[in-house]
C-alpha cells in the first residue's frame, strides 16, 4: 500500500456495498480510501443476473441511467421441472423494477462512481487483518503495510474472513450459504430476441425448480443478458453436501443442455464459467452487531441478503446497506466521532428500512424453500397434474382427478398440502 | 432453429474444458493448501463434487488437489469435514478475473 497512511474513512471491498458507501461518504467530502484485491473491481464478483433498480436509484438518482444496465426485465418465468417435462408461470409487463447485467461490469461502473465522487480507489491490496486497539478498530493491514482510519466499513463480501480474524463471527457453516455455478453463454442480440420473445432493450428473468438441481433445495436461473444468457444453479451448501451425486459443472451442463430449454441457446458458445458463495440463512448469519468502535459491516459480510427462492436480492441490499452505513457515519461524525454509540444509528436505519422488514418478514420463506420433501414434491405435483391434463391419449382426463392422482403419486395428503400452501401465503 | 440443429448430438463439457473460457493470473505459489493425509480418512469427500472448478480430483483412491484454476468462491473451506484446508485468498490482484460473470 504505497499510499499515506491515515484516513478518514477506509472501505475494504469494492463490491456493491463498499462502492456505494465510498460514493455517498466521498461526496459528503469525506477523505476515503477503498481498498480492492482485485486488480479491477468486479474481477471477483459472480452473481445470478437481475438487479433491482429502485434502491440504486435512490444512491444515485439519474445517474444510473449510465449504468452498464443490458435489458430491463419484462417478463418472469417461473418453473417447476420433472425430468424432462416443465410447467411453468409467465408474468409479463411493460413496466419494469429490475435490469440484468454482469456484475464485474457493474462493479466496476460503481467503484468508478466512488473515484469520481472523490474517494481513492487502490486495486490489488488484499487486506489480511482488520486491527483493533484499545476497543476501538483502527485501521487495516497487508501484508508488512498498515493504514489507519477512524472508521473502517467491511464490505469484503460472503466469506468475511476479517470479520471471523476479528472473532466477530464464527467460521461459516454449509447450512449457512448456497453454493451458485454458473456459465454464460454468448448468442447475439436478435437471437434473443427472436427465441425469448423480447423487444429491444427488454430481458427475462426465469426460475426453475425441481430435479434440474437433483431436487437438492436451490433452484436454477436463465437471465438474458444484451447479447448473451446467463445460465446456472444455487444449492443449499448444507443439503448439497449430503446428496449431490455429480460434479455441480455437470449439473450446469445439463441445464445447458435440457431437452426442453437447450434449442434456446444451443449454437451459443460459453463465453465464462464460474462459482460463488451467497448468503443462505439471513438474519441467522447475521453479526451480533453490525456496528461497533470504528467498525460497520455491510452487504454480505452481514448477512443483509434475501433470497426467498423465486428471486435473489443480494446487490440492490448491499449497495443500499453500503449507502445506509454511510450515511451512519456522517450522523456519527456530525455527533462527535465513531463510537459504537453514535454509529448505532445505522442499526436503527436498517430497521427502518425495506432490508430488514423484508429480511425478518420473509425469510421463513427460505426454510420453505429448503424443506427438502416440499422441495421434491411440489415439482412433481405440478408437472404430475400438467401432464395428465394435456397429455390426452383416448380418454380425456378431468383437472381434479389429475391432480389427485398426481398429488397421491407425489406423496401429499390434502390436508399437509393445505397446511404448506397456507403457511406459505401468510408468509408471501 | 432448424430439427437438424436441435437433433445433434449434444454432450456435456467436460469441466476442464469450459474453463479453458477463464482468464487467470495465477501466483506461483498455491493459496490453498490440502492436508492430504486428512482426505484419506475423509467419509464423504464433498470437495469432488462442489469444488465448481474441479481443482479436488482422485488419482487412484487419493485426492490430489490443483490451486491453479480455483475461482476463490470459499466451498472448499466450509464443507471440508475434516479441517484439512488452509484457504487464503491468492496474492493481491491474482488469481481469477470473471468478466462476464
Ligand atoms: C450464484 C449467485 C447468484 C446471485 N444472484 C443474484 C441476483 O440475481 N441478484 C442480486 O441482486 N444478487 C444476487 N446474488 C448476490 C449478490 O451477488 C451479492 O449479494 C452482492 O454481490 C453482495 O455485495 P457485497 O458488496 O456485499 O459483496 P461482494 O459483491 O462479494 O464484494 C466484495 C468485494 O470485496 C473484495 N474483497 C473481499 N475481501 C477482501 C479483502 N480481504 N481485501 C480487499 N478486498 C476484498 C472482493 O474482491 C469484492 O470485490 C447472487 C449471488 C450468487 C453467488
Ligand atoms: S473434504 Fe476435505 S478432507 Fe475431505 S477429501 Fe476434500 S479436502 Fe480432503
Ligand atoms: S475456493 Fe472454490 S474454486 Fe477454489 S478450490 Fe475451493 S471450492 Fe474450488
């Protein structure tokens, strides 16, 4: 770290949450340094592919019409697969929340938003430890150099190992995290178009269920991007480890190359591969405190993440956790400095806001989603009503009768499929 | 898309190949290191599926672990059962650079 070495304010990690933090506190005039390892932010960063537009926009106002943004989300395709019969939900609009992009790319346009905005981004410093003094955090440190800060803001993302060397949290458990594999692959803008049925500019978010992840509890995504597909899976780490039977690449393969979904991108070459953990378990991974002397954490490092099966929201809340703690710290800073006390006021931004009602409201949602029977049966019920619905030989079958059969076959009583769906509705 | 195109004969990739599509800058030195003695002992070998790049692979009966085409996403050190991994993230500014990820 070649630079001087005492700063206002020193951001570890330029994902979305640090990023966003460094914007908001950089024009505030605040002395800001984020350090990166990377040698570009965004070089580490793997997601699904959609990002909702309305916390960004309350960060950067018309700006983001400058983000790297590659189609707006019209339609949602939501799946239920049994081998290799689907059924699927289709929500079509012409209005849209979210965008789909490449998050290295939107890193990237928001780390330089940051170095505009006037904060000193240095790229290739990984930070080893977090350094505490006399109760209070008071800088980082590489390797043999150290910096110093009165406030340092942890945005180093899903593994958080400074927050564990700080014995803040304990190492992370499977049944902590998803395990997310994903290719994308390159297919030409009208090629899209034409195949998903989209317009210019527009996109498509789709979720899949059932045995395209082997029934492992997760899910499978199609995101389309400008001129390429997103493609990939997320299994519950704690359940994938006690039954994945196959290398997760070729589970990423076989959802490329499904009966039912590969003419859509067949003759496209995959332009990247990759893998990425993401938080699972929400406010069960959450620090005991997200702000201490000197110290805030944001985006995943705290666990602010909602995934609730049907969708991932794991930027829009980091940016605007990132964006929340900043602007913590310029309350903090105008009360006298960043005791625990004066910075707790990001706890209480964070409870007011959408991130945690929606955190601590929904997130029964995800032991739904990881009820390992639920998640076996629900696919085969619908794919077992579907089927003999439509599949019409000699004698036409009736709705109710399929779907008795098939409710039988996938091993529901009526009553525990009532009890579920009733839960499930009062938590959605 | 024409019947002849869908007909042909589509088989999976194998993982070293898709990764041939990455773009690493890999340090000379490993930043993982696998306890080997541990892995003969280990039940259930977790890392030889979920490792998403295939850097954990049996030779024989043993498991013989490759730093170089890791994508540092952190499965390996928390499913490990047996605490055989020591895991830091490669220098600064090596390793992976996903760019369309
Ligand atoms: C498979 C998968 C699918 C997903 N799908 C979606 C989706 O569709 N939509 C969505 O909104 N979210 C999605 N997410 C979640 C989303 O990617 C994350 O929630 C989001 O990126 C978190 O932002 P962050 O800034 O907290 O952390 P990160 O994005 O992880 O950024 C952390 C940054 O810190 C840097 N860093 C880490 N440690 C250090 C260190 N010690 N020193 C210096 N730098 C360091 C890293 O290089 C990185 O740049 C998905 C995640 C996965 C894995
Ligand atoms: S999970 Fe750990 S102990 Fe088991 S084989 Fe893999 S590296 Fe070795
Ligand atoms: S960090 Fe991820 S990619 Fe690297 S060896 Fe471990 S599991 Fe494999």
């Amino acid at each position: 770290m070649d630079v001087k070495n005492k700063w206002d304010i020193i951001i570890v990690g330029a994902g979305p949450a640090g990023s966003a933090a460094g914007y908001t506190l950089a024009k505030k005039g605040f002395d800001v340094l984020i350090l990166e390892r990377g040698r570009q932010p965004g070089y580490k960063e793997l997601f699904g592919g959609r990002v909702y537009a309305e916390p960004l926009k309350k960060i950067y106002g018309n700006e983001l019409s400058g983000a790297p943004i590659h189609r707006w989300v019209k339609k949602e395709k939501l799946s239920f697969v049994d081998g290799n019969k689907l059924v699927s939900l289709e929500y079509q609009s012409d209005t849209s929340t979210s965008f789909t992009t490449y998050l290295p790319q939107l890193a990237k346009w928001m780390a330089d938003k940051a170095s505009e905005a006037g904060a000193l981004l240095v790229e290739e410093v990984t930070v080893d430890r977090i350094l505490y003094k006399d109760g209070k955090v008071v800088g980082v440190g590489s390797g043999p150099d150290e910096a110093y800060a009165d406030l340092v803001i942890d945005a180093e993302g899903v593994n958080r190992l400074l927050l564990e060397g700080l014995g803040l949290v304990e190492k992370l458990k499977p049944e902590q995290v998803a395990i997310g594999a994903k290719e994308t692959i390159k297919l030409g803008e009208d090629k899209i178009n034409e195949r998903f049925g989209l317009s210019k500019g527009e996109g498509m978010a789709w979720l899949l269920m059932g045995s395209i992840t082997d029934y492992i509890p997760g899910g499978a995504f199609v995101y389309t991007n400008k001129d390429s597909v997103s493609i990939g899976l997320v299994l519950h780490l704690g359940h994938a480890i006690k039954e994945v039977k196959e290398h997760i690449s070729q589970m990423v393969e076989k959802l490329r190359l499904h009966p039912q979904l590969r003419n859509l991108w067949i003759d496209g070459d995959i332009m990247e591969y990759g893998g990425h953990l993401t938080p699972e378990a929400g406010p069960a991974m959450m620090p005991k405190k997200l702000a201490l002397n000197g110290l805030l954490i944001t985006g995943d490092a705290g666990g602010l993440l909602l995934n609730v099966g049907y969708t991932i929201r794991g930027v829009d809340f980091a940016a605007y956790t990132g964006y929340l703690a900043a602007e913590a710290a310029i309350e903090a800073h105008e009360k006298g400095g960043f005791t625990e006390s004066n910075l707790s006021v990001y706890e209480k931004k964070l409870r007011d806001s959408f991130v945690y009602k929606d955190l601590t409201r929904l997130t029964g949602m995800q032991d739904l989603y990881s009820d390992a029977k639920m998640f076996k049966a629900l696919p085969k019920l619908a794919v077992g009503t579907a089927s003999r619905v439509f599949e019409i030989g000699l004698e036409t079958p009736g709705i109710w009768n399929s779907f008795t059969q098939a409710r039988k076959e996938a091993g529901f009583g009526l009553f525990s499929l009532a009890w579920k769906g009733y839960k499930l509705m009062k938590k959605m | 898309m024409s019947q002849e195109q869908s007909k042909q004969d589509v088989k999976p990739m194998k993982i070293d190949d898709i990764l041939q599509r990455d773009v690493w800058d890999v340090d000379l030195e490993p930043h993982i290191t696998v306890d080997s003695s541990k892995c003969e002992k280990c039940p259930t070998k977790p890392c030889l599926y979920l490792c998403p790049a295939g850097c954990y692979v049996l030779a024989g009966n043993k498991v013989v672990f490759s730093y170089e085409g890791c994508v540092e996403c952190g499965t390996c050190r928390v499913i490990c059962p047996m605490n055989a991994i020591t895991w830091h993230y490669p220098k600064s500014g090596k390793g992976i650079m996903f760019r369309f990820t």
